[in-house]
C-alpha cells in the first residue's frame, strides 16, 4: 500500500522537533510528554511517568526487544564521491537493503544513483550495490564484503544513523531502550525510549503486565510514495498466550510502538486471536486492515505523509487522531526519536 498524500493536513517546523535527547535538555527519559487519546474524549496532556494512570489491572504492554545497531558507514562512491551508507537490515536471502545518502548541512540528505556500484569503505570492505529494491529510487539490496558479520563491522566502525533534526552524533546507548536485547533493528524503536525502572515498577504495581516480541526494523527514511519494506519478526508461543489470555480476560492489550502492531498484525487471526511465528512480514497495518487483537498504541509523533498514520488511524479513527495532532502541535509537542509520547486508546477509558 503507498502513501500518495498527506494522511493529516500539517507542516512540522523545527520548533515541534527534538533536536537532542531529553537527558541533554536536563530530563529523565520518562519526563518527556505524553499526549493520551482516551477514544472519544478530549486529549489528555501529562508527562510519560504517569503513564500507568491511564492504563488498568489487567491491561497488557507488549514491548519490542530489538536493540539498536550503529548503522551508519562512511565511504565513497567509484568516482571518489563521499557518501554515507544506512544498513537496513538483512533480507532472507543474505542480501542487505541499504540506503546511499550524501552529506549535507552536518547530516545526510537522499542521493538517487542512476546505476548499482560498489561502495568502498573508508574502514576497509565494499558495499555491492545489486539493484534496487521494489522500484524506490534510493534503497538497493547489496552484498556486503566486510571483516566479520555485518553487525560485527558496524559495531566496530559504524555510529548511530542520525538525520537533519538532530545536530550532533550521539553514542549508541542514546538509541536504546530497557527493553533492548540483541542487536537487529537499523533505526532505534523509539516508542519504548522513555520507559524507565520507575515507570515499570509503576505498572507492576498496578497490575499491567509486560509481554515481549522481536521486530527487527529498517531505515525510517521511506518517502511518500513507498511502501514499508519487509522485516523480521518473532512472537513466542509465550507472548501469543498472554495476548489471548489477557483478551479472554476483557484486558486491553496495548502496543508499544509501531514495529509491534506490525508483528502482532502478522500473527493475529481474523477472530483476534493470536499465534506464535517468525518470519517476514509485509503486512501494511490500515484502517481496511485492523488488527483486532490490538486496542491501543503507545507511539511517538509521525510526520503527515508518514505510513505509520494508516495504523494510528486503524487503532483510534481519523477524528481522534485528527484531534489529537491538533493539540500536540498547539501545545508545542516534540516530534521524531527524542521527542515526546502518545498514548491512542480504542473505545472509552476504562
């Protein structure tokens, strides 16, 4: 499915982006905003440690444990161009999907190469550009000629990727949640940044469980007219059991994050009940293909021609979210990685 327009009516100055993390501005990660969306009630404005009073005993958080790899290689085109290579992640048939940029203004912008080359590395190893994935104009699948795994290399000599709304690199640690394990994901699921000890224990207390998936996700720098890419998940025949239990139960179960509707969407059967499986997905989360296994999403502040709207608008409908965007922007709430929070919950609050 391809974003052809705007899914909201909306321009996003620098004012509404999060330049650096919050711990930079003086914050604790749980101190940023939370905009909670209570179905068809007026937004609620907070701050994201407050986050379990909008939740109750019962509900279920499901979290993505994919930890952040430094994705970023510097290197140079055959004509001695230098360019910044973005690892999207590994494909089923050990290719890599890898995006070429350019830098620009002390980050990187697009660059649209009209034929597949080789990129050399200024560490050492090649980038073989193969052909270009599904038709888009800056994403390839390549061979990668490194020492070790990929992984391995990156996290010798890659760094964070990073674009134009952050002004400066920031160590690894910074695109990490307490909730990352293994190294998998190209950009950081940043739904689960603000969580803190605090805030979990806060949840435990009021008898929200936590339940845990894998999905490993790529370079978030798909423009409009692109489709999501395929990516690898892996949901336990644990995590699928304490979904189910937990609808039996009348619990609502909220995702944390984008990459979580994805994979529970690939494994949710018509009738909302959920099984264990790993894989690829393709599914494109809309509002003609919920998931019915889904009532609420913990997320952070999408751009208007972002794909990511199609799933909001899936879980809360278009007024709500129409709604709730109006407020974040008046209110001066901070968009992308280091920004502030949005809770959607489906229905009426309980």
């Amino acid at each position: 499915m391809l974003v052809t327009s705007p899914i909201l009516d909306f321009e996003l100055d620098e004012s509404h982006e999060a330049h650096e993390p919050p711990e930079a501005r003086g914050l604790r990660r749980d101190a940023v905003r939370l905009l909670v969306s209570p179905g068809d009630a007026d937004p609620v404005h907070t701050r994201f440690a407050n986050l379990g009073a909008f939740l109750a005993p019962g509900d279920l958080v499901v979290a993505n444990t994919s930890a952040t790899y430094a994705a970023a290689l510097d290197g140079r085109l055959p004509d001695g161009e230098p360019v910044v290579v973005h690892l999207s992640g590994a494909q089923a048939d050990g290719s890599w999907l890898v995006e070429v940029r350019q830098p620009a203004a002390g980050a990187t912008a697009p660059l649209y190469l009209e034929a597949a080359v080789d990129v050399d590395l200024f560490s050492g190893g090649r980038i073989r550009l193969v052909t270009r994935f599904a038709g888009s104009r800056r994403l390839w699948l390549a061979h990668l000629d490194v020492a070790g795994t990929p992984l391995e290399y990156a996290a010798r000599y890659g760094r964070p990727i990073r674009y134009r709304h952050v002004g400066r690199d920031w160590p690894i640690g910074f695109y990490q949640s307490v909730f990352s394990a293994a190294p998998g994901s190209a950009e950081m699921p940043s739904a689960a940044r603000p969580f803190t000890g605090r805030v979990l224990a806060d949840l435990t207390r009021r008898g929200v469980a936590i339940a845990t998936l894998r999905l490993d996700t790529g370079v978030s720098s798909l423009e409009g007219s692109e489709a999501p890419y395929p990516e690898h998940y892996a949901v336990s025949a644990r995590t699928a059991a304490t979904v189910n239990a937990t609808r039996e139960a009348g619990g609502r179960v909220i995702a944390l994050g984008t990459t979580v509707v994805r994979a529970l969407a690939t494994v949710t059967d018509p009738d909302g009940s959920v099984h264990d499986g790993r894989g690829w997905t393709e599914r494109v989360v809309s509002a003609d293909a919920p998931v019915p296994s889904v009532h609420g999403l913990l997320t952070g502040w999408h751009e208007p021609e972002a794909s990511h709207l199609m799933m909001l608008e899936a879980i809360a409908g278009h007024e709500v979210l129409e709604r709730a965007y109006r407020a974040a922007l008046d209110a001066g709430y901070l968009w992308h990685e280091f920004g502030d929070s949005h809770l959607l919950l489906a229905g009426d609050p309980r």
